[in-house]
C-alpha cells in the first residue's frame, strides 16, 4: 500500500491498500492535491484525492501491461502513462478516460517525461521518442543505438532532456 505522511508531525495523512502489485512509481499533481500509483488492478492504475481518500481505478482495455511510469502535465489536466507493452496513453483527468492512445514503442515503454510547455512528450525504452501531445505524432527518436534501456528521463525548463540509462535490451 502507500501511507502519506505529515514531515511536521509524523503522523498519517492518507493511506491507500489493496494494491494488486506493490506501487512503484507515483506523481503529485501540480496542486498536491491528488496522487496517481502504479499497481492497481488488470494493468490500470489508480488515482485518489489526498484530502478525502476517495480513489478511482483508470483502466482502458487497449493497454495489455502494466503501467511502468506516470507523469501529470503541469497544467494537472492530463496524465500520462507508458507501459510495459510499449503503449502510452494520454488520460483526462476529469473523465479518467485515455483520450490518446499511441504505441510508442515495439518492446516496452519504461520512462516519460513532459516537455516544460506541455506541448511534447519523451518516452523512453530501447530509445528515446518525442511525441506532440495534442496530434499524437512522432516528432523525433534518439539514442546511442547500442541496447542501452532508458529507463528514467527528465525534461528541464532549459530544453534539456536527461536519461538514465542502464541494461541492455534488442533494438527498436
């Protein structure tokens, strides 16, 4: 489960339990006022308001694996999730609904990351792939083309990207 703690008192928060797999991976909101976490039920994940502990399951039948990593837009209006089939999704926030479906890459989809302006989208897996968010288009794919795995990434303000890169997988 996930146990949400107050830094000032120690004391609990939010909890949340039931979880099929152990959550690995979260992300705030940018109002800190709801959280998303991986290992919810039948490759979905889930979504809870901190203030009230009510949650809700987003799931969408195309999705085929787990969700590897979640990432929320800075406007808080969608949320992005990649997943171990290779698939991203675009969710509303306000309907729970994947509104955008892309099979981003052939293997598996490991790491995302947002553009600062929310414009584009970077996944990573056997490469890096950018992605317009609005048209669902491929922009661009990089990487050293040598099995690395990028496994986390972080898009900064300045326009950097930065990866993490570790193991070794086929080509994409």
């Amino acid at each position: 489960g996930l146990v949400i703690f107050d830094v000032q008192t120690g004391k609990i928060i939010s909890t949340q339990e039931d979880f099929l797999m152990s959550p690995y991976d979260i992300a705030w909101s940018p109002n800190g006022s709801r959280l998303v976490a991986t290992g919810d039920m039948g490759y979905g994940f889930r979504r809870w308001r901190v203030d009230t502990d009510k949650s809700v399951r987003l799931y969408d039948p195309r999705v085929a694996a787990f969700a590897t990593q979640l990432a929320w837009s800075s406007d808080g209006k969608r949320i992005a999730s990649v997943h171990a089939d290779g698939t991203l999704c675009f969710w509303t926030a306000s309907t729970n609904q994947c509104d955008g479906y892309i099979k981003a890459h052939f293997l598996q989809a490991l790491s995302l990351a947002w553009s600062p302006d929310g414009g584009q989208i970077a996944t990573g897996g056997g490469i890096i792939r950018v992605w317009d968010t609005s048209t669902g288009n491929l922009l661009r794919s990089f990487g050293l083309n040598d099995g690395s795995i990028y496994s986390q990434l972080e898009w900064l303000p300045s326009g950097t990207l930065i990866s993490l890169e570790t193991g070794y997988a086929e080509a994409e």
